[in-house]
C-alpha cells in the first residue's frame, strides 16, 4: 500500500495499515464473497428500492472501527447486516429512505477486528420539468499545450504543413520539438516541411473504453517519416486486423476543430 510508517513495520509481525475494510473482502469476479462470508446478495436492499421507484442512489457515510491489525496470511471473511431503515424523508434531492448498514469483517479465528457503518440514501428521482433544453455541445479532443517550443508545429499544421525542426548547426532534424539539438547543443533551430510519407514503426489499436469525440476503434500508428524522425498520429481507413509494421503511409492535414489540425496517415501502396 506504500505507508512506510514504522508502527506497522517494526512490530514483532508486519500488520496491515487500516484501510478501507471493503477492500479486503470485495467480491471476485464471479460475483462470490470470500470463503467463509455470507452468501447472500448484500446489495438486494438496493434492488429492492429500485423495484419500487427510489432508484437514486447517494453514499451518505462510512464510518469505520478497527478492533485488531490484520498480520500477513490472516484470512477475512465478512457478513452484511441492514441494521436501519428509516422513515421516508424529504431531502434536495428528493423523497427517500435512509438505510444503513453493518458490515462486520472477522478474521480466521472468528474474532471480530473491523466493522463499518454504512448509510446510504435511495430517493426517488423527480421528473425533470419540461423547460429551456440546453444545447449539449460534441465533446472535443484535449487542446494539445502549445508553449515557446511546440507553438511552430501546431501554427504548421494549422496552416497545412507538416514541420519538422531542424538544427541550424549541425542541421540534425528532430521531433518532438525540443528547445536544443541533441547532437550538438545548438539552440538555433529552423524547419523543413515533411512530406508526410513514411513507414509504420509500431502502432496500437484502442477499442475500449470508448471516449468520445474519438472513433472506435481508433489505430494509433508511430510512423518512421521518409525524414528520418518518428510521429504519433491517427491511421484512418484500415481494418485494424489489416495494419502491419512497415506498412507505408501518407499524412493528410486535418482541421479536426476549431484552431486544432493534425496529420492523419493512411496506407498507400509502396
Ligand atoms: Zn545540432
């Protein structure tokens, strides 16, 4: 867990720091608690409210109480009790009922070492009233930070060109833009215009999760530019199963949105 503190560490055994008791008894990924823990659903109280219209959901508290440390090798298991429910209440976020629960988390001797005291509130979530309907504007793509460096490569794109720094020393091309040239130190710098054409280096393909504005699934490719230096970009037009390293590809200047151009490779034939 990374807390170093030495009153878990220097004992006669290496106990556990409290943490969240959840933690040490979340269910797999079969759905099952652990050996020895109750084997009913301790969620149903939340299922019920759904069925019943309180399908709203807020944690309310979760107050925990620690009896013992765990040490290395103990086993927990836990049960689940609804200890409360309250009366309906009227609350901001609408009309509800408080419930609360005790989980209680033992160790392999069946000696109680933590609880936790967790409320919830289920509410009925009001019918929105027909009003104004605000304009949801499409996501956009993240602004990339453009600084005295990169400022010359994304003013390039927007332009329609593809620039590369060049060292004006040595004349050592280089990409990302950097304030110095690795070669040789120089901070004189100008550009070339790429081309555009190259060969896929490596390339990734995303398919999940899916965030928006970005279509899926979206091939991300490293391109050896004919240049000589490497580019990350979007690869459009291929089958993800149909990309291979080597390919050759050719960038197309994109506006994608306001103020922001990027290069877009796509295979062409070698
Ligand atoms: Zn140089």
């Amino acid at each position: 867990m990374g807390d170093n503190n030495s009153l878990y560490l220097e004992g006669k055994q290496v106990v556990a720091p409290p943490t969240m008791l959840q933690m040490w008894t979340f269910r797999d990924v079969h759905g099952k608690y652990a050996p020895g823990s109750t084997d009913q659903d301790t969620y149903e109280v939340l299922t019920r409210f759904n069925e019943f219209g309180f399908s709203g959901s807020v944690a309310v508290s979760y107050d925990q109480t620690y009896h013992n440390y765990l040490a290395e090798g103990d086993l927990v298991h836990s049960y689940s009790t609804i200890s409360e429910i309250s009366d309906l209440k009227s609350t901001r976020l609408g009309e509800g009922c408080f419930v609360t629960e005790l989980a209680e988390y033992y160790d392999a001797n069946d000696v109680l070492f933590g609880e936790a005291c967790i409320t919830y509130f289920k509410y009925r979530i009001p019918e929105k009233k027909p009003g104004k309907v605000s304009k949801i504007e499409p996501p956009k793509r993240i602004s990339p930070v453009e600084n005295h460096d990169s400022k010359h490569f994304w003013q390039g794109l927007r332009d329609g060109k593809l620039l590369i720094q060049q060292c004006q020393q040595c004349g050592t091309l280089r990409h990302p833009p950097q304030p110095m040239c690795e070669a040789c130190q120089s901070l004189r710098w100008s550009t070339i215009e790429s081309t555009g054409k190259g060969s896929i280096y490596s390339y990734t393909v995303m398919h999940y999760p899916e965030i928006p504005p970005f279509d899926y699934p979206n091939a991300i490719v490293l391109v050896d530019l004919d240049e000589g230096v490497r580019l990350v970009s979007q690869l459009r037009g291929s089958e993800p199963e149909n990309i291979a390293i080597g390919q050759r590809v050719q960038a197309w200047i994109e506006p994608v949105q306001e103020n922001l151009s990027l290069p877009i490779f796509e295979v062409i034939k070698a």
